[in-house]
C-alpha cells in the first residue's frame, strides 16, 4: 500500500499467566516476547518491501537487528526531557545504533518553550518524529515557533551527509549515533559523570537546554578544543558557561572536523548528492578529517584534508569525481 514502516506499538506486556507457543508461560517468555514482536513486524515488512525498517516501542537483546526503536510516552516536562536523553544514553550503551523520541513529550500538550527546545535535541538524534497530544504542528504554536522549528528542520536536513555516513558508520561498527561522551573518552573520568549531554555521531557533541525559558546552560567538554557549530566560538576542554545561537541548543564541534553539507531540499528525494559542501572546523592545526557515504554506492569514505595557506584542501577525491566539492573554513561563512 506504499507504506514505508509500520509503528511497532505496545509489545513490552506480555501476561505472566499467558501460555505461548512453546508451552512456556509469559513469566519465561517476558523478555523474549519483544524480539519476536519486533521481529514478525520486520520480517513482513522484509517480504514486502524488502526492508527491515519499524518503529518500535519495546526491545531486548537481538532487536538491534530490527531498527529503529523510540523511547515512548514521556511526560511534557523539563525532567521527563531529561530522563529521555538518559534512556537514548543507556540504549545506546546496550547496543542499538539508532533511537528516537516524541520532541515535545507524548502525554499531553506541549508546552511552547519546552517543544521549542526538545525540537533541535530530536533534529540531532539519528531519527526526528514530532508525536503526542495534540497540536504537534508546528503552525499551531505562531509564527515565532515556528521559525524555531523549521531553523532546526533546516539544520537536520542540512546536516544529512553527515547523519548519513555517521548512520552507516555505526551500523557497520556497532556503536549509538546518541553517544554517550565516554565512549569516545574512556580515560577521561569527567566525562562518565555527564548523562545531559551526548555526542551525535564521532564529532558533534550536543547540549540540550532542560531548563525553562533557557538560552545558556553549563556545558562540561572532554579534553581538546570545541568549536561552536552556531556561533563559531571556541572552548578548550572542561566546565564552561555556553550561550545557545539562534537554535535554542547548545552544539560543538571536535577540533579538525569536516562536516559535510548539503542544498536544502522539500524531502531527501529531492537532494543533489553530486554538490556538496564540506565545513572545516579546525583551529590551531593543519589535518582535518571525516566521513562521507552516498545513498548510491552505500561505502563509508574518509575526508582527509590539509592546510594550504588559509584554506583545507582534499588530499584526494574519495569520490573520484562524483561530487562537486565545496569547501569552507568555520571561520569563513555563514548561517
């Protein structure tokens, strides 16, 4: 019927007192029973369509092989917001690539402010869905809300070479596009102590802002120098006070990372993969890296670049030819 995936609702209940296929009561059967409910929902979808894509509620252990997951119904307040980063956090850290969730909140009506900064944390996780009580729609909440909106839709959409070669990366490396910051810092001992804060993908680090009517927060940043994504300021490691730009979150960017851009288009149907544009964010050295993958060959490349005079440039086209590069320093344009 042309539908892409099917909503894996519900799945996590089975009846203790319930007797299954195998003799075995859902007292034994409880764990098990959300894998073989995301299960026969892939494999139908795998039958007709040829992908395993749903979008479900409920996991265990092996549902990594039935993507993707959300985190349910969360209450419309700044506690819930954070208790839903810290469950993206711990999925990640059980194996599951890719995490969802309801910006805004699921229960009931959203409030203006608290949607308007759930938004851009939804825009940076791997797959953004505005769900719950109605409205969701943006238009409902006024024109100023919903020029927050769509400046972080546009950031997603902008952002997607980037969410897509980060995607394919740690589908085929078994880590979270959510991450939590030990991951990629496991000597470094402040960093296991963070639990509202996450990296999106190897390179950005992302602080939403869990408190109302917030437009700075406290931000701790592993050992090295950040970049701001919006306003272009730099950190060194450590505690530091952050303002938040125009998208009312806080986002940095690893020293020496290339992240690559693209055109905005209505839909990702309608994208020009053969222009694209590669930001350097790098100060204070001369190697800049990072990754790029096209829908069409579906292979994770390296970007390597170097310094020449004020500029990055490719060390070689891992594309040979098929994209027309653009390249810009994070000190050189702007949004």
């Amino acid at each position: 019927m042309g539908v892409g995936a099917i909503k894996v609702d519900f799945g996590e209940a089975a009846p203790p007192n319930g007797i299954y296929d195998d003799g075995r009561t859902g007292f034994y059967e409880h764990n098990l029973y959300p894998l073989r409910y995301n299960k026969a929902a892939a494999d139908i979808t795998y039958k007709v369509s040829g992908g395993h894509i749903i979008w479900a509620r409920s996991a265990w252990a092996g549902s990594q092989r039935y993507p993707i997951h959300w985190g349910g119904d969360a209450a419309n307040t700044n506690n819930a917001m954070a208790a839903t980063l810290r469950g993206g956090l711990s999925f990640g850290l059980s194996g599951f690539s890719f995490w969802s969730h309801d910006m805004g909140g699921f229960v009931q009506t959203a409030p203006a402010d608290l949607y308007s900064r759930w938004v851009p944390f939804g825009m940076l996780t791997s797959h953004s869905r505005a769900h719950g009580t109605p409205p969701t729609e943006p238009w409902e909440y006024g024109k100023k809300f919903m020029d927050t909106f769509r400046r972080a839709d546009d950031l997603k959409y902008r952002l997607m070479p980037y969410v897509y070669a980060q995607a394919k990366y740690c589908s085929e490396h078994g880590l979270p596009m959510t991450r939590a910051l030990f991951i990629e810092y496991p000597e470094d001992p402040g960093s296991w102590l963070i639990d509202d804060e996450y990296l999106f993908g190897s390179d950005m680090l992302v602080a939403p802002l869990m408190q109302t009517d917030a437009t700075a927060r406290d931000v701790y940043l592993p050992p090295g120098t950040w970049i701001d994504y919006q306003t272009k300021k730099v950190y060194n490691g450590g505690w530091h006070r952050i303002e938040a730009g125009e998208i009312p979150i806080v986002m940095l960017v690893r020293n020496g990372s290339v992240i690559p851009h693209i055109k905005l288009a209505q839909s990702t149907m309608n994208m020009d993969w053969s222009k694209l544009e590669l930001d350097v964010f790098a100060t204070n050295t001369t190697r800049a890296r990072g990754l790029i993958c096209l829908p069409s060959d579906q292979i994770v490349h390296e970007l390597q670049m170097t310094k020449q005079g004020n500029s990055f440039k490719l060390d070689q086209d891992p594309l040979d030819g098929k994209v027309s590069w653009k390249i810009d320093r994070f000190d050189q344009y702007k949004y």
